[in-house]
C-alpha cells in the first residue's frame, strides 16, 4: 500500500473525517482506481482481522499463560528471569502471523477481483449462439459480429448490433438472447446500473428463457465480495 495514503484510507475506514474530508476522499476514490484499490485492500485486512482475531487470540493467549507458567516455574527453581528470549519469541510469533494474514487478505482480494468484478462476471454469464442456426430469422453474422466484438472488448459495438437485433428482430428466442447478452455487455462495459435494470426485466418476465439465470446473476452484483472488487 502507498504510504501516504495509509493515514488518509485509516482515517476514511475508522470514519474520523469530517464531513468535508470524507467528501473530498469520497472524490478521489471515484476518480483513482489505485487508490480504490488499496482502500478494498485495507478493508478486506480489517475485515479478515475481525473474522479471525478472536479465535487466534484465545488461542495466542492460552499459549502465552502456558509461557508465563512454565517459566515461573523455571524462575522458582533457578531464581533467574530472562525476558529476552520469550520477547523476541513473541515478536517472531506476531511477525509470522501479520504475514500469513497479508498472505491471506492478498489472496482473497485477487479472488474476488478474478470472480465477482463486472468483466468476470459477464465472461462467465454471456452466451455464445448456438452454430446452427439454420431456422433463424436473424443472420448469423449479426450475432457473431456482436460476439466478436464483446470477445476483443468492443462494448459499444455490441451493444448497438444486440440493440438493432432486439428492435428488427421477430423471433422471441433470438430476442431473449440478445437481451440476456446486452445486459451482460453492459456489465462489462461498466454500466452497472443499467445492467441491473435490464436484469431486473428478465428477471421478472417468467416467459424469458434467461428468466432463471438472470435470477442467479442479481444476487452477484449486490454481493460482499463486490466491494472487494476493481470494476
């Protein structure tokens, strides 16, 4: 994490900004993708310190007692006390733990970024039409020229062909996958919101062929795991 920004992301994250400070970091963060980045990354470090600190120091401090006791009866048998040793024992202790934890945090912040931000999502949700299309109404090549385009990262030219195809188009079957895919397109494009409402639709429409799956997929984009994510 960029150290100057590490007082500024723990005073935003412990809310110890007034309200004109939060807002002017509010800014940046919209405007900064690496400074969204290490505000996830920090984040995700005092949520995964939360979920595991009880357990660790219940455990740490069971250890510690053991410790203490074994050398009070060390100290009673020889009446010497060295603390050195157990100090530098304990420092090695935390310092192996604070890595295992960095280790942990980092691996989770790639998976979430790899699983639930827009583009993966859509990878994973976008359908190729079927090869054979001989009964269809619209052209092979319409669907294949917007597939292609969302394969090179060409959001806007898919868009406009799976727009074109949704409003000439008569065949419902054809239309409810060139639905299905926009709202897709338009989540890796980055339209989030817009997504969700076409989303949302389809959800709804019971007759829809990607009413089950578009179900499946609005859950995702409300998950925990997206605020972890670059989008």
């Amino acid at each position: 994490m960029n150290l100057d920004n590490y007082d500024k992301i723990e005073a935003y994250l412990f809310d110890l900004l007034d309200e004109k400070e939060r807002a002017t970091f509010e800014a940046e963060l919209k405007k900064d993708d690496k400074l969204k980045a290490e505000v996830n990354l920090h984040r995700l470090e005092q949520q995964a310190i939360k979920l595991q600190e009880e357990q660790n120091l219940r455990a740490q401090f069971a250890e510690w007692k053991q410790e203490k006791k074994s050398n009070t009866e060390i100290a009673s048998e020889a009446k010497v006390v060295s603390m050195k040793p157990t100090r530098r024992s304990l420092f090695y202790r935390l310092s192996a733990a604070a890595s295992v934890l960095l280790v942990l945090s980092a691996g989770t912040f790639w998976w979430a970024n790899t699983t639930y931000n827009n583009q993966a999502l859509a990878d994973a949700a976008f359908e190729f039409s079927s090869n054979d299309r001989s009964n269809a109404s619209t052209a092979t090549s319409d669907f294949e020229l917007a597939e292609q385009a969302f394969t090179d990262g060409k959001h806007k030219e898919a868009i406009d062909i799976y727009q074109n195809i949704i409003e000439t188009n008569s065949n419902p079957t054809e239309v409810h996958l060139a639905e299905w895919n926009l709202a897709n397109v338009q989540l890796a494009a980055g339209n989030t919101a817009t997504a969700k409402l076409s989303l949302g639709r389809i959800a709804e429409d019971e007759a829809h062929t990607y009413q089950e799956a578009a179900a499946e997929l609005l859950p995702k984009l409300n998950s925990f795991w997206r605020k972890l994510t670059v989008n």
